[in-house]
C-alpha cells in the first residue's frame, strides 16, 4: 500500500531486540513517540496552509492553541505496537486531528461557543461563515490524506467514523435539553460523536496494514477508551480551570452522565430544571448539589470500568512498551479528572 513497508510480525523500530522499558504513567507513554509527535505537529501545520489566507488563519487559530493531541498520540503508538512504519506516518497521525479540528469549529458555532483552549473561539474572532467553511477544509483534507497516504481500507473506515461523528452530533442537537433521556440514549451519542474517531485513530496503522487481529484489538481499545473519555470530559464540566467555562452543559441542560446520576439521587432536581433554565448563581449551587451526591464519582467508576475493558482488548497484540503505553494513556484519560 502507498507509504506503508511490509509488515512486520514482531515490534519494530525503537523495540526491535531492545527490553521493555518502565512506562509509568503518560509522560513515558508520549516520550515514547516524541519524534513521531514532533513529525506530526510539523506536518499539521503544512496540511492546513492555504492560498486562501483565511484558511490558514482560521485553522491556526485553533490549531496553535495547544489542546491534548490524543489523536495523533493513539495513532502513533497504536501503529507502533504493532510494527507498522510508513514514511507518512507522520501526516496519517494529523488524519484524526484535522477531523477533530473541522468539528470543533462546527461545534462551537453550532453551541455558540465563546472559549475553546483557553481563549476566544474562531467564530468569535472571524465569524460564523469562515469558521464554519475552514472546518469543512480540515474535514475534506483528512479525508484526501487519509486515501493519498492509507488507501481504500483506511478512507473507507475513516469515512464511516465521520458519518457516525454527523449523526452523533445531530442526535445530540434533538435531545438538547430534553431531561428524559437515558443512559443508552446518552451513550448513543458519544459512542457516535466521539468515540468513532478515537477507535479510527487508534486502529489507523492497522488499517493501513490489514492486520485483521490488530485491527480488531485497536477498534475495540478505541471505542471503549472513547467512551470513557467523553465520561471524564463531562465530569470536568464541573471543574475550573479546564479551559472552559465550568457548568456549561448544567447551563444548557444537557444530559451527561454525572446528571443522570444526579437525578436519580436527588429527587425533585429533574423537574426543577425543566421549570427553567438556571441563571449563573443557580448553576454554582447546582454544581456543589451533583458533586455531594456522589454523581461525579459513579462516572468516573463507569469510566475506569471502561478503561478495563479497553486494556483488556490490546491482550491480543504483541507485549511491548507501546501496547503497555495504550494502557498507560488508556488509564489517564480518566484519571486526569481526580
């Protein structure tokens, strides 16, 4: 396949005939393929230049402000537990960042967004119209890359997780504050919105491979680490200092896991926030009540339950610093919300 090499039935590169070195928690996992990171950041920055100088403005503005780069990290060190090596592995691990990107520019003026990483959103700054026409380049240039340098498995699937991003997104626009929605509606929408894309990146190099076995282990790891990924996000929407504003989704009655809980454990609390929407004082009160009945902690159990699951599916891969890294990351993104 275009840009890949042969595949490889033992760990490659960095691991080939070297011992397992002590991956201890998510600076070792990313140190692991800190040049792979540093090959990424690079190229996405040549993937969302344009001629059209609003493209590259737009993008940017997100782009250089930093955020988690999990993508590109699973992408990297799933390819890696499994061997595979391309000369464009760098710009295969921007796929699912550019797709990221595209949707938070659609996401922020769909929520009419304010604050994103820290400052102002790009529809803030530039306008809804451009922002919205720069995420779909991002979303077009993931999909051209994804065939140019993967092949037809590799857009296929892409395409498939993209599709089921839209229709998460959409699910989510209908049940907007609509406080009978349960937990299999709930996890409906993140398995679609989120958790579509983060499977994809994790599986990308065996996509590219058509390592069926490795295909199968990543997907899996993926979607449950996705899962549990968006759990902790909607737990942090009751901390400070995540770069958002705190209480958000409380503000626009969005139904998250942790207010599930909170309304099985507080009675009177569901029909309180269907009387109106609650003015920033109510939501600071509102925040403490979630927190004291236990709804914060029982999401995270969910989520570290769900992190579980995700390592126990990598068992099928080769032992290696890399699939112990998966688990490693796996594991943080959840714990970063204790």
């Amino acid at each position: 396949m275009q840009g890949a090499r042969a595949r490889r039935d033992k760990p490659a590169g960095a691991q080939a005939g070297s011992p397992l070195t002590f991956i201890g928690g998510p600076k070792e996992a990313f140190a692991l393929v800190a040049d792979e990171m540093a090959s990424a950041e690079q190229a996405l920055g040549r993937l969302i230049l344009s001629d059209v100088k609003a493209v590259p403005d737009v993008a940017g503005h997100l782009a250089h402000a930093g955020g988690k780069r999990l993508r590109p990290a699973l992408s990297a060190l799933g390819s890696k537990a499994i061997g595979f090596e391309s000369d464009r592995l760098g710009e295969l691990m921007c796929v699912g960042e550019l797709i990221h990107l595209g949707s938070l520019l659609h996401d922020d003026v769909v929520d009419q967004g304010t604050t994103r990483r820290g400052q102002s959103t790009a529809n803030l700054v530039f306008g809804n119209a451009v922002s919205v026409l720069t995420g779909d380049f991002c979303l077009a240039r993931a999909v051209w890359l994804a065939a140019e340098a993967g092949g037809q498995r590799t857009v296929e699937t892409l395409g498939h997780a993209v599709t089921l991003m839209a229709e998460g997104e959409v699910l989510q626009l209908q049940r907007a504050g609509d406080l009978s929605c349960t937990r299999d509606a709930y996890i409906e929408v993140v398995e679609r919105k989120s958790a579509a894309l983060i499977a994809w990146c994790a599986a990308m190099g065996a996509y590219v491979q058509g390592n069926e076995t490795a295909i199968t282990a990543l997907e899996t790891f993926g979607h449950k680490v996705g899962i549990a990924f968006q759990i902790t996000d909607d737990v942090l929407d009751y901390a400070t200092g995540t770069g958002k504003s705190p209480g958000a989704d409380l503000r626009e009655r969005k139904v998250t896991l942790p207010l599930l809980y909170a309304m099985e454990r507080l009675p009177g609390l569901r029909a309180e926030l269907e009387a109106a929407e609650p003015d920033a004082q109510q939501v600071a009160s509102l925040m403490q009540r979630v927190e004291e009945c236990g709804a914060l902690q029982a999401s995270l159990n969910e989520a570290r339950s769900l992190a579980d699951e995700a390592i126990a599916a990598l068992q099928p891969l080769p032992d290696s610093d890399a699939r112990r890294a998966l688990a490693v990351l796996g594991r943080f993104l959840v714990e970063r919300a204790t």
